[in-house]
C-alpha cells in the first residue's frame, strides 16, 4: 500500500493555497509509477493539480551530447537548462495563472513552446531526476525521495538498454554518484518511500 500522507494534509487543508511537490529519484526508481498513483488520489479527491514531469524539459541532443566534457557532466550538467528552468518554471510556479515552457519532441529534436495551466489552490507535483539540486530545491514546499538500489533500477531496464552498460558507467552511473555524494539527497528529502 502507497503512502499518500501528504497529499492527504493537502486534502484536509482548510487554507486555500498551492502546494509545490517534488518527486525525486534516481533513473528507474518508479517516479512515473507513483505520481500516476498520486493523481489518481488527487483526482479521486477533487484536488487541482498539475503534474510537470522534468524529462520533458531536457535540452536538444547537441547542447547535451559530444559537447567536449565527460559524458557525466553533460548528463548531470547540460541534460536540463538549469538557470532557465529556475528562472522559467520554478520561479513562476506561484506567481503565474500558466506557464509558457519548451517541451522537448524526441523524435524532431527540438524544443516546443506550450501553455501549462497553474491552478490556484491544489498541488503541483514537478518528477525528475536530481530534483533537489542546490538551484531547485528551495522552490518546493516538500520533497519525496524514491530511494532503490543501482541494481534493482538496473533490472527494470530493457534488454537493449542493458546492453550498453559502458554508457551507464561512464555517463548515467557516474551523475548518480556526484549527485548521492554531493547533494545528500536522501538526507535532505523530507519523505523517503523505499522502492
């Protein structure tokens, strides 16, 4: 059984205010599985909510790959506009009826502008990996860590995806540990929910 005790304070909250929630953790911790909980309960609820997923944000591949740093700083560094996310999305979050942010197509490799609607009162539940980077982290009222070991993360990958493990250590594994060493963010979460 999933632990919603937040969202039920939300819930039972007389106050009408907005609520800025982070989901974060590492690749394949099962982010996308529980906002989807989240928002069944939310909507259950009749809770106003809005759910930005950060993967929907990165950067066009020539601004993230080949770039002449290690393959770990491009993916922990350059994978996201940081400063204009900040300055964009999380700096707007209570300030904006909607927000005007470039969605990122996989397939033509470019970013497209879209409207995000804000509600006024409700929760906004923002999911990604290094959620809690220092340029972040004071934007939200509290944050959930999905904590799971590499290996089990690992295992829920494709087969295919398995079979470049040379990636993993040298641009996805060695994020992970600067981000585990350096930001703490277990430590730092206000719930951790072990997946």
């Amino acid at each position: 059984m999933m632990d919603f005790s937040v969202f039920e304070k939300i819930k039972y909250n007389n106050e009408s205010k907005l609520i800025v929630i982070g989901v974060d953790g590492l690749s394949r911790s099962g982010k996308t599985t529980y906002v989807n909980m989240v928002e069944k309960f939310l909507v259950d609820n009749h809770i106003d909510h809005v759910c930005l997923h950060l993967d929907d944000f990165i950067e066009k591949r020539s601004k993230r790959y080949n770039t002449g740093f290690e393959e770990w700083e491009e993916y922990y560094f350059l994978q996201w506009n940081v400063e204009k996310l900040r300055k964009d999305m999380f700096e707007q979050l209570r300030n904006s009826t909607f927000l005007k942010l470039q969605f990122y197509d996989g397939e033509k490799d470019v970013q497209i502008p879209k409207d995000v609607n804000i509600p006024s009162t409700g929760c906004i539940l923002i999911e990604g990996v290094f959620l809690q980077r220092k340029e972040w982290k004071d934007y939200f009222d509290c944050v959930i860590y999905l904590n799971c070991d590499r290996e089990t993360r690992f295992r829920r990958e494709s087969e295919l995806t398995q079979s470049r493990l040379e990636k993993f250590k040298k641009r996805y594994w060695k994020a992970e540990d600067y981000y585990l060493m350096n930001v703490n963010p277990e430590e730092s979460a206000d719930y951790i929910i072990n997946t």
